[in-house]
C-alpha cells in the first residue's frame, strides 16, 4: 500500500518583502501574533523594522529600508 503523507492545515504566514539598502540583502519581515504590524531584523546587520497595519495603508508587498547608521 503507497501511503501518502499528511498533508499540513497550516496556512502561510503572511510577510512582506523588503530589500535592506545599506547591507544590499533582501528579507521578510513577518506579521506578529497580534496582527498590529510586520516586524523583523535585517539578516546582515540585525536592525530591527517594524512596519505597523493600519487602515489606510497599501497593498504594495515589497519595500526598500536603509537600515544604515
């Protein structure tokens, strides 16, 4: 019998696509566990970003941030 693995009821965490400037990487900044904001740290610097939701925003899904000094 082929047996065929469970597939996970897990949805996708929803993130936003963001290019750090300064260090030239590219990162995600995902949404937190009160669904208040996207936060996340730049890969190569460690920076943090916050991004707060709110009811006029966008629906844009990639930014550009200058995590530089």
């Amino acid at each position: 019998m082929n047996q065929q693995p469970a597939k996970s009821d897990k949805l996708p965490r929803p993130f936003l696509g963001v290019n750090f400037a300064a260090c030239r990487v590219y990162g995600r900044l995902y949404k937190n566990h009160l669904g208040t904001a996207y936060e996340g740290h730049c890969p190569r610097c460690g920076k943090f970003v916050q991004v707060p939701i709110g009811g006029h925003g966008t629906s844009a899904r990639f930014f550009i941030f200058d995590c530089g000094p």
